[in-house]
C-alpha cells in the first residue's frame, strides 16, 4: 500500500487543478450571463419609460401632392425620457420616403417628455398620392444612449392627406 501512495497524491493534485480550471470557466460564464440578464433589464426598464404617439388629428395630415411630395405632422413625446430627434424609421405605406426624412423638435433642443417634433417626408419619385388618400404609416423612435442601452417603441396608424 506504501507504493500507491505518490500516484493517489499525483491523481489528487490533478484533480485539484482540473477542477480550479473547470470552476473559473465557469464563474466566468455565469459572469457573461449575469451581464446579458442586466443588460437586458436595464433594456426593458427603457422601453417600458420610451414612448411617444401622434399629436393632432390623423384624418387631416399635410399634404403637398405638387411635384414635391411632401407629408408634414407632428409626434409627441409621451414617455419618461429624452428621444433622439432623428426618426430611427420611417414609412408610408411600407416605404421608406426616397427623398428626405426631416424632423426639428418644435421650441427646444431636445425631444423631451411632453415636448413636440415636426416631422418633415418627402419622396419624389415614389409617390403618387393625392389629397384625400389615405396611407399607413409606420414610425420607430429610440431614447437617447443610457447604460450603454436605448429604449425603443414604435407607432402603426392609418392617416388620410389633406
């Protein structure tokens, strides 16, 4: 029995190294999971606080159906937090605007709670709308960057040019 003793020691130690190993990949993996799960925590607190919608009436949206095309309305920040003022989407009728997608935030700098955006589409060469139609548009807007995450939310609503 004096002769197995070095070789369970030598098994022992191995052992011991190969679970010291197998337990740090392990504590890191559950770092890199912990992170994620925070991640997207902080990801759902933000798009539960990011929300805006249509301000005025959606029957009588803008509408120059001239050569240059231009639709005209106004979206509200109805959220907690400051959105950016550029539109992360835009589309009429499934369609980007070809042209030009403009917006300003109406009296001020940055598109917080409350505050009002002017939002400017202009597609000269695939529209053919008239006054009186009636388009669907589809918008996405994104908080500004907080935690290294932004929140989202979206806005599906049926309009008619005027």
């Amino acid at each position: 029995m004096a002769g197995s003793a070095p070789s369970a020691f030598i098994f022992l130690m191995t052992a011991l190294i190969v679970s010291a190993s197998v337990s740090i990949i392990l504590i890191d993996s559950w770092k890199g999971i912990a992170d994620t799960y925070a991640d997207n925590r902080d990801k759902a607190a933000l798009d539960a606080k990011t929300e805006f919608s249509f301000a005025g009436n959606p029957m009588m949206v803008n509408f120059d159906d001239s050569a240059n095309q231009v639709m005209v309305f106004y979206l509200q920040n109805t959220g907690q937090v400051i959105l950016e003022d550029s539109i992360g989407g835009a589309f009429v009728d499934g369609v980007r605007p070809a042209t030009s997608v403009a917006s300003a935030v109406v009296g001020g700098t940055d598109w917080a709670p409350g505050e009002l955006l002017r939002l400017t589409l202009t597609d000269t060469t695939n529209w053919v709308y008239a006054d009186g139609d009636e388009v669907v548009l589809m918008l996405v807007a994104s908080s500004v960057l907080s935690k290294g995450v932004r929140g989202t939310d979206t806005l599906t609503l049926t309009v008619r040019l005027v």
